[in-house]
C-alpha cells in the first residue's frame, strides 16, 4: 500500500486521536478549570444527536422500503438477532472469568444513601422499549428502540406500495445520500469537539479514575483494548476472509474514536455508516444493522453489567460463584445491554435492572455505587458497542451473501479501478 494511500485512510482518524490525548492532558493540567471548555464539546455531542435521529429513520425506512426481497430482509433481521445475541454471551463469558482470575479490590468507602425511584416491571420495560405515548416521542434520542420499530413498519409500508419505483421510495434514497453528506460536514468540527470534551471529561473525573474505583478500571480498561485488538480482529476474518481483519481496522478508529468522544453508540451511527461504506458491507445490510446495534449490540455494556454485579457482590460480602449465579448474571447483563439504548452516558436502567433484582433491599447504596462504576467505564464501554456494531455488519454480510462477500467486494473495486 503507498505511503498517501496509508495517509490518507488514517489522516482523519489519527488527528482525531490527537485531539483526544492533547485534550487529556489539558484536563490533567487544569483540573476542574477545563470545565469552561465544556461547552465547545457539547456542541459536537449535540450536533451528532441532532442528525443522528432523522439518519435512523431515513436509513431503516429506505432500506426496509426499497428492498424487493422480503425474504433477504427477514434473512438479514434474522442475522442480525443472532450476532448480538452470540458476541453477547461470549463477551460476558470473557468478563466472568476475567472477574474470577482478578476479582476487583473493594476498599470501604461512604456512600451517601439515595432515594430511588420504583422500578420499571417487565411489562412497563417491554412498552417503553417498543412504543410511546405520543407521535413527536418517536423523535428523541431517548426512545431510539420505538423509532426503529416504526422506521421498520413505514419502510414496509413503502414497499408494499411500489417500493423502489414510488415517489416515496425514490425520496428516501435520495435524502438518504443528502444526510450522509451533512454528517461528512459535521465531522470537520469533530477535533475541537473531542478535544474539549476530554479536557473536561479529565478534569472532573480524574482523581476518582485513580480514587476507590481503580482496581476495577484497571481490570476493565485493558479488557476492552484487548478485546477490541483480538475479538474484532477474529470477528472479521471469521465474517470476511484473508484480509477482511486488515480492511476493518483501515477504517474502524473513526468510529471509534467518535464513540470515545461522545460515549454514545447511537451519536456514532454516522461514522459507522461511512465505515461499513468502505469495508465495503452490503448497503442494505449496514443500514439495518449499523441502527439496531446502537440499541441492542453492547458487547461493552454486557462487560460493564458483570463488573457492577460481580463488583456489588464482593462490596455486599456475597460470594460471586456458582454456575446459576454465572448464567444469571449473563442473561441480566445482554437485557441491561439493549436497555443502554445508545444514550450518552446511559445505563441507569440497566443498573436499576441490577440492583432492584439482586440487591433490593441495598438499593439505596448499591445504585449510586453502580452508577459511578457506569460513569468511569462509559468511554471505553461504548468503544467496544459502538465499534463492534461495524464488526457485527460484517458478520450479517456473511450470512446473507456468503462466505466470499469480501473477496468479491474487493475483486469488484479492483476492476472498476482498474478499468
């Protein structure tokens, strides 16, 4: 590969993870003085959730409502519900035995007891995952599960309706192209936003990153990086072949790192999309999965979830074993996972899931115990759920087009370029 090829496929990236470190050591330097630059970050976190709703929407819609093949469809949904259920269970395994070799040191500490609020029943948490009360609901951030459920049934809609050929259909395409050309734009102020952000982010939370906490992020932090530099790379050789590996990591560290940025699967749907577009994932493939995975694919929430159990377990005196304890934990951890549902800095109802089923009578301490734990892990956390989603698309795209999808992805750019 030439040196302006490499350059140019890592020139973005790199000046991204720049902004990053030299925010970091800004916050180091100035403390809680970085938080005057607050501000700067929240407008790229701002920006990203104000475009990332209509993406979703238009994304699903156009891809659910152009496709003639509802058995492709049903294929790829079908995919899609395995490999996050897959890469979950194996992610929280991973997390189980890493938490039984190196079991996170509770040192006591006070905990102000909080008021918390009753929690959800199953039935409540299964309506509010699907449905709101009310039309302009669908368009927040905050309930991306039902907009993906009514951008499905309006792309179904569609094409029933003539697909592809309606007016409709065409308009989607159309404004599908637009709104992947305003996230390009918005993307040129993502160093300032990161940078800003970082120095903040350290300011506030640095002493505690090295506080009470710290045993725990040190066993969480390499986790992920490891995962990240060995699980994805098998994912996608697994999914795409010889070369496939190398071809993700050519364009996973925007995504990434806008994740890092952010802490929002959901706000890094936009690079996402523009990764899978590079890796070469089946256009219709991307658009469905890449969405649902900000909302249900969180290999780094299901890590997250067993380290507050297994972490709760120790600081309560309870031993952390046997195999009902384990699965449990497992199945708790994947639903605490999808209830992310991609917010920044999410998670509590994930956590209220933890503490109101295993530690009910605790819940005024173990929940702000947790939820500190949630806020240090949230960068790296929604790393691995933001980034993996494009490792996830690969996986669909072998199931839905073969085992030699890459290979012939490849073959085909290589005779348009070299025609």
């Amino acid at each position: 590969m030439k040196k302006s090829t490499v350059w140019k496929s890592y020139r973005f990236p790199l000046i991204l993870l720049c902004s990053i470190v030299l925010g970091c050591i800004a916050g180091a330097l100035l403390g809680n003085k970085a938080g005057v630059l607050a501000p700067l970050g929240d407008i790229f976190v701002n920006a990203m959730f104000t475009v990332v709703v209509p993406m979703v929407f238009i994304s699903i819609a156009s891809a659910v409502g152009n496709m003639s093949n509802m058995k492709r469809l049903g294929k790829i949904l079908g995919s899609t519900l395995v490999t996050f259920i897959v890469t979950g269970i194996i992610a929280g395994i991973i997390m189980i035995a890493a938490v039984k070799l190196f079991p996170p040191v509770l040192t006591p500490f006070e905990v102000a007891a909080e008021e918390v609020g009753e929690p959800k029943t199953v039935g409540e948490l299964i309506v509010s995952f699907l449905t709101v009360s009310d039309f302009p609901l669908l368009f927040s951030r905050s309930n991306m599960l039902p907009l993906i459920v009514a951008s499905i049934i309006f792309g179904f809609g569609v094409s029933i309706c003539g697909g592809p050929e309606c007016a409709v259909g065409k308009l989607l395409n159309n404004l599908s192209d637009i709104i992947m050309k305003v996230v390009s734009i918005l993307m040129y102020y993502a160093p300032i936003g990161l940078f800003a952000f970082f120095a903040s982010l350290i300011g506030e939370f640095g002493p505690t990153l090295i506080g009470n906490f710290g045993r725990a992020m040190l066993l969480y932090y390499p986790l992920c990086v490891l995962y990240f530099f060995i699980a994805f790379p098998l994912y996608a050789r697994f999914a795409g072949g010889k070369g496939a590996a190398k071809k993700l990591f050519q364009h996973i560290l925007k995504p990434a790192v806008t994740s890092l940025g952010t802490c929002s699967s959901i706000a890094t749907i936009p690079a996402n999309m523009e990764a899978a577009e590079e890796i070469g994932i089946p256009r219709d493939v991307s658009d469905i999965v890449l969405p649902l995975g900000a909302t249900m694919h969180m290999d780094g929430s299901v890590f997250s979830a067993i380290l507050k159990i297994s972490f709760l377990f120790g600081f309560f005196g309870m031993p952390f074993d046997g195999i009902g304890t384990y699965v449990t934990a497992l199945m708790i951890a994947i639903f605490s996972g999808i209830a992310m549902s991609g917010v920044a800095g999410g998670g509590f109802v994930g956590e209220m899931v933890i503490v109101s089923l295993f530690f009910p009578e605790q819940m005024g301490i173990a929940f702000p115990v947790i939820a500190t734990i949630g806020a240090l892990v949230d960068p790296p956390a929604t790393c691995i759920n933001a980034s993996g989603d494009t490792v996830a698309s690969m996986i669909v795209a072998r199931f839905v087009e073969g085992k030699d999808w890459f290979q012939k992805k490849q073959a085909e750019r290589a005779e348009k370029a070299g025609a």
